[in-house]
C-alpha cells in the first residue's frame, strides 16, 4: 500500500522543522562561546535543543514545543541515512594500489587497529569482569565503546534494527550517549594533549601553544577564504550536475540493499544464521565501492566529483545526528547510568593511554601528530582527527595526513562502522563473549607483529 498525499506532506513538515533546528543550531554555535571552544557541530546543538523542546525533558514538566508525533518521524531517519553516508565513503575516490597503501598508511593502520579493536578488548574485558556481574547488562554492551567513539552518531544509528532484533533497543540510545561524549571528549582532551606536546617538545612543527582560527571557532568563513564546494563535471542542461552523483550514491545503497538480500536469503538455513539481524550500511558501502572500481576501468569515475560526494555525504550526516540525538530515550541513559559511566571512562583512558604511552613505542616517526590525528577519529569522527592535526601541523607537512588518508581506505571497511563493527554483537549472542574477546585480542597481537617485522616499532 503506498503512502497517503497527507503522509507525504507531514513527512516534508517535519523535515522542514529538522532545518530549523539546523539553522538555529548554527546560530548558536556562532553565539555561544563555550559551545565555539568545544567545537560542538551545529547538528549536535541542534539535536540536543530538540530534545531539550521534545517529550523527553520539557514535555515532562511543561507541554512539549516538540510534539511527540513529530520526534517519532524524526526517529525512523537515521537507519535509513546512515546508508548515505556510508554509500558515499569510496565514490570519487583515486584508489591507489594496495602496494602503496601499505608503504605509506601500514604504520598508521597498525596503531589504528590498536585503538580501535582496543576498544572492543577493554569494553568487552570490563564487561565481563564487572559491569554483567554486577549490573547484569547483556555482554554486548561493551560493544557500545567502539560504536559510539570509533563509530560515531551514524553507526550508533545504523545499529537500531540489529540491536532491537537483539532483544537490546537501548543500545540506539546508549550508543548515541556515546557518540556525543566522544565528540566532546575529542576536543577537550585533543587540545590539552597537544598543548602539553608542545611544551614537551614532542611536537614536529608548532614550538607555542596553538591558537584556533577565528573561522573554525564560530563556524563561518570570510569571503577571502573561501573555497569551491564542489566543481561541475556534467552539463546542468542535460542533467542536475548534484542528481547525477545523488543517483550513484542511490545505485551504491541499491546494490547493498540486493547483497543483503542475497546474504540473508542464502543464511536463511544456517545454524546460527549470523546475518538475520546484520545492518545495511556496510554493504551500502560496498556497492560504493564496487561502483567507484568500474568508474575507474571504464573512464566514468572523471567525471566523478569528490566534493560533491561529500557535500551530500555532509547533508545526510548532518540531518542524521540531528533527528537522531532529538529522539533519544532518556530514561533508558538514566536506567544504564552507572554501567555506562564506567565503560565510557574505561575507554577513554584506553584511548589516551594508547595516544601518549603507545604511539611514540608503534610509530616510526612523527608520532604526535599521527597520534593526534587518530585519537580525534577514534574519540569523534575524522573531521575531528584532521581539525586537532592541523591545529598541531597546520600546513600538514608531516606525514601524518597522507598516512591517515591511506589507513582510512583499509580500516573503514572494517572498523570504525565497518563489518566488525556491524558483526561485533551478532557475534558474541552466538560465540559467546569470550571468543570474541579473545578474537579481538589475537588480532592487535597480529598486527602489533607486523609493524614489529617491518620495522616500525623499534621502540617497543
């Protein structure tokens, strides 16, 4: 049966509504001064507001200026964009050898794989250890470390059927939390630890304390400064030059819709069937890919733009953390509060601990800078990971950026968003959280190897 005109009409309102507090969002941002030194995206601020105006806090006190029918809508938003973003991650890019890869991203991937299935070995290790005995959460739990901080709002979100199907719809919400506390997290720690790198001398490029550029803090860039958006590679006559890149990141999710499909259809028979519950977005993900290798053997992919890959990735995100930060459950943060406080500082110590202790012992050289640069990814989202860089080598003259543009091609499918990310609690329900702890630990050893063999953990 199709959608009434009347459900059309209210969808497109209440989308309508969901720009208003995009708008109002960056008009804060550029106002208020503490959310300017936090770096809090207008999509953040505006999500919070959302929920601050909706049934979950002013509706408990007053009347809610957010109705709950609309906040219901805005829910079911984020499972489905997370698709976007996610089909977009590969289109427009260059794809160079896995030869040149490695030569140049395989120090970063190593350490990064540390970080980040880290994650998974100090969530699940705490979970097992005290936060099931004692507050008798399910041991998936400790999966919401990686998902929120490595993985992000997106992830967080393209997790809700898998969680729900799990038995486990607090994970959204929880994972959300997480997310949120990353992205803060990123900024207030980034910024001291590259203020006292500096007066350690660690520090390859700045020799004083950094200053924030005025742009980046209020959000708004003077006319001198600016740059392109995106550039047209299709003639406006013949087709909308956006729609032509819309239409491939549609095909992408198109063709991830149709693996998933076959995926689940195949494991329909198995004992366990692991892909009952398995999201969409990591094959949403790989239809980009798979279009972006034929773009580039038939001569397509020149007419790919990258920047408008990513200003439509950007719109989806953006809309995304809004709507899905406005219909956050706050009685289910309140009913975990204990269990996850203690998994969410575990895990930032993990994190800083690896950025100060192990970086310097795991990278062959400007260490500070790449180690800065994956903790702001892991902690928040790569935005943030190239903000602190080039805050600590504003002209990126250290390798650190190539490299971390390198390990992103191989851990994104991975990590981070990627199949474990989406596998991760599909896995422990039919292994058992033990096996994949210790799967998890086996595979830091493996790579920990690999940068010892080739040279690149001389300190260690």
């Amino acid at each position: 049966m199709g959608l009434s005109g009347d459900l059309i009409t209210r969808l497109m309102i209440d989308l309508c509504w969901l720009c208003v507090l995009l708008l109002v969002g960056q008009w804060l941002r550029v106002r208020i001064l503490l959310f300017q030194k936090l770096f809090l995206p207008a999509s953040i601020i505006a999500g919070f507001l959302g929920l601050l105006l909706g049934p979950e806090v002013f509706g408990r006190f007053f009347f809610p200026l957010i109705p709950g029918e609309m906040i219901n809508t805005w829910s079911l938003l984020p499972g489905r964009l997370i698709n976007v973003v996610f089909a977009c991650l590969f289109l427009g890019i260059s794809i160079p050898s896995l030869r040149t890869i490695w030569q140049e991203g395989g120090p970063q991937l190593c350490y990064g794989w540390l970080v980040g299935m880290g994650q998974y070995v100090v969530g699940l290790g705490i979970t097992m250890v005290l936060l099931t005995p004692a507050f008798k959460v399910p041991h998936y739990f400790g999966c919401l470390l990686e998902i929120g901080f490595s993985g992000g709002h997106g992830t967080a979100a393209g997790m809700k059927e898998a969680f729900t199907d799990l038995g486990f719809s607090a994970g959204t919400d929880l994972g959300l939390m997480s997310a949120t506390i990353g992205v803060i997290s990123a900024v207030v720690f980034g910024m001291l630890l590259i203020n006292l790198a500096v007066r350690r001398g660690y520090t390859l490029i700045i020799k004083a304390p950094p200053k924030i550029r005025v742009e980046a803090d209020r959000g708004l860039i003077p006319e001198a400064k600016r740059l392109p958006g995106s550039f047209i590679s299709i003639s406006p006559d013949a087709i909308e030059p956006f729609a032509f890149h819309a239409a491939f990141v549609g095909l992408a999710i198109l063709i991830g819709w149709f693996l998933l499909s076959a995926i689940k259809s195949l494991s329909a028979g198995m004992k366990p069937d692991l892909f009952r519950s398995f999201p969409l977005f990591p094959l949403a993900m790989v239809g980009g890919i798979l279009i972006q290798s034929i773009a580039l053997r038939t001569g397509l992919a020149r007419y790919f733009d990258r920047r408008t890959f990513d200003r439509i990735l950007g719109l989806a995100l953006d809309f995304l953390v809004v709507s899905a930060i406005a219909s956050i459950k706050l009685e289910v943060f309140l009913a975990y509060v204990w269990p996850f406080s203690i998994l969410m500082v575990v895990g930032l110590l993990w994190i800083l601990a690896c950025t100060w202790f192990i970086a310097p012992r795991l990278l062959p050289d400007a260490w500070f800078e790449r180690s800065i640069t994956e903790y702001g990814m892991q902690t928040g989202v790569t935005a943030l990971g190239l903000l602190l860089l080039r805050v600590a080598d504003p002209h990126f003259e250290t390798p650190a950026a190539r490299a971390f543009g390198f390990k992103q091609m191989l851990y994104e499918p991975m990590l981070g968003g990627g199949f474990v990310t989406a596998a991760a609690p599909i896995l422990i329900v039919h292994f058992g959280i033990l096996a994949v702890f210790g799967g998890a630990l086996v595979s830091i050893l493996f790579f920990i190897g690999l940068a010892w063999l080739s040279g690149w953990a001389r300190k260690l």
